[in-house]
C-alpha cells in the first residue's frame, strides 16, 4: 500500500505539538504540517479546500453537513474547547446590567454561524430567557473591514440579521455606540480603551465554573475534517488521524503535569491542572462520540432551534461510523 502524502493545517496548540514536532505521525501517512490561526485554516479550508486534514469550526461545519454541501469527513478530535461567558462585551451605558437587559438591543458578531456565538445564543435562551429573534444582529469583520460569512445561511423569520457598513469594524462600532453589545471570539481592541466598554460576564472564571457545575458541559468550538475525496480512497484514514491526535494530547497531559521544570511559561501551571482535575474530572479535554455526547447532543440541538442546519443532525451525520465503533482493548 502506498504511503498517503497529506498537507495538515491547525493550529500549533500544546495538544498538537507533538504533531508539528515528529514525535507522533499519522500511520500509512507522510505529513505536511502547516501552523496557522483557526480563522486562516477555516477561510481557506471551507472557501478553497487547500487542506486534506484540517481544523474547522464545529458549527459551519454542521451548517454544510446539513445542506450536504461539505467537502470534509469529521471526527471527534476536538481541538479547541472554551466557556465563552467571556465573550460578550456590552455598552455600560445603554441599561445593560444581566443577560435578559439584551432583549431589544442590537448585537454585533463577526459572523452569524460562528461557534462562539452558537454556543452563547444557546445559553442565554436555555438559562435566560433571551431567543435569537429578541436580538437585532449585526455581523461584519472585528478588526478588519469587510468580512462575511464563509458559509450561505437561511435563517427563520424574525432573526434580524445585517451587515455593519463597508467601511467599519465591529470594534469601532461598539466604541462609537452605533451597536449596544458584542459576541466574539477575541477581545475587541476597544476593549480596555472605551471607558464604556466592559464585559456582561466580569467575573467570568466564576460564571463558567458555575455554568459547568449545573450542566456538565465543555464547549466544543473546533472539530478536525479530513478531505472526504482523500477518505473515500482510504476507508482506514479517519480512525489512523484520530489516533495520532489522541497521543499527541496524551504527551501533552504527561508535560504538563511535570513539576520538575515547566511546560508553559505559567508559575502554576501545575496546580491549575489540579484544581481543574478536581473540578471538571481527570480527562476534561475529551475525544471521541460517547465522552462528548452531551455536549454534541446540545450542539446539534442549538443548530436546528437556531435554524442554521433544517434539520437536528444526528451523530452518524457527523462522524464516520469507524470513529463511532472503535476496538476495544
């Protein structure tokens, strides 16, 4: 059998190193990594497919499962995980104090379908009382003007959804007070700058924990698609990539428990592992379809109410059945 040659974008976490670094490969494959932001991987991934193994937004991901349209194979390596509590950022003078004061109110994102904002119009419908529909939304680049959606959306009636103008950032308008909160992934540069300008969530560690406490959920923002072309000649790929980020996250979990000498540049690094073991369990960071069952469950469930997928995907939509079954030891 000949060795597969396949290019590999994500980002160079600690959970991935060992891929970029050689002490893991992917069996029956010779690998071309290329380190790179999520956002650059997900642009060029679903806009051009130039990557056979790549990092993907979780939600565009079931957005183009759902219309058939998607040209990558998931499986259920789920490379970036965050509570995003921290992510909304409000006006402190437009009456904004708690969630439910951002019925009404108009709310930028950079785009509508992003997981971060997925994720956080769940929350704030199931445990505040906020739908989509009682938001006007507006999208448009953070930073940079110009940027649009990187997959088509048809959303149901009542969710009010435009863009910024051309010529603006999201950033800027909040400064400026042309939109009364922000849901984003990365903090706005107005942030820290705009005396107005302040989170929902200040205390968002206790928040996140809280929300943990009372839901048992992890937020999965990123998945791992490989070329379904490259899958349909290789059956065996998608259980050999599983396996090879697995152990890249297993020497990842080994360095940095090391006490000896520090893996990150953290003072307490170590005992910040402790405190979230004790937390959130011994392996918090999980692969695989029945460890994240849940939270998969709930993603999916969010997508359809949301009306970004038409109908409620199933697990088997999303991953390949090798990765639904695997051996057991």
């Amino acid at each position: 059998m000949n060795r597969v040659r396949a290019s590999l974008s994500c980002c160079a976490y600690d959970r991935t190193r060992a891929l970029f670094d050689g002490r893991v490969s992917i069996a029956g494959c010779d690998v071309v990594p290329l380190a790179m932001s999520p956002e650059e991987a997900f642009h060029r991934a679903f806009r051009h497919q130039e990557f056979d193994i790549t990092e993907l937004s979780m939600s565009s991901y079931m957005v183009q499962v759902a219309k058939g349209t998607c040209e990558f194979v998931g499986i259920p390596v789920f490379l970036s995980r965050l509570f995003r509590h921290s992510s909304i950022y409000i006006r402190t003078d437009r009456g904004i104090a708690r969630p439910e004061d951002l019925k009404g109110k108009i709310i930028g994102v950079p785009e509508y379908q992003m997981t971060v904002a997925l994720w956080m119009r769940g929350v704030l419908q199931d445990e505040h009382g906020v739908a989509p529909s009682d938001i006007r939304w507006r999208v448009g680049g953070l930073e940079e003007a110009g940027r649009g959606n990187v997959v088509a959306l048809d959303l149901p009636e009542g969710v009010e959804v435009r863009p910024i103008p051309a010529d603006t950032t999201l950033s800027a308008a909040l400064a400026e007070g042309s939109i009364d909160a922000l849901l984003t992934a990365r903090a706005p540069s107005c942030f820290g700058e705009t005396p107005e300008v302040a989170r929902l969530f200040p205390d968002y560690r206790a928040a996140e924990e809280a929300y943990f406490t009372r839901t048992g959920i992890f937020p999965i923002m990123h998945l791992v698609g490989i070329r379904r072309s490259l899958v349909e000649q290789n059956p065996w790929l998608p259980v050999n990539v599983q396996m090879a980020f697995e152990e890249a996250k297993r020497l990842c979990m080994i360095d940095i428990a090391k006490i000896g000498h520090l893996y990150t540049t953290l003072p307490w690094a170590v005992d910040e592992l402790k405190r979230t073991r004790a937390l959130m369990g011994e392996d918090f960071w999980p692969y695989g379809v029945q460890a994240n069952a849940k939270v998969i469950d709930t993603m999916t469930r969010y997508a359809h109410e949301q009306g970004l997928t038409a109908r409620r995907l199933a697990v088997e939509d999303l991953f390949p059945k090798s990765v639904i079954d695997r051996a057991k030891v």
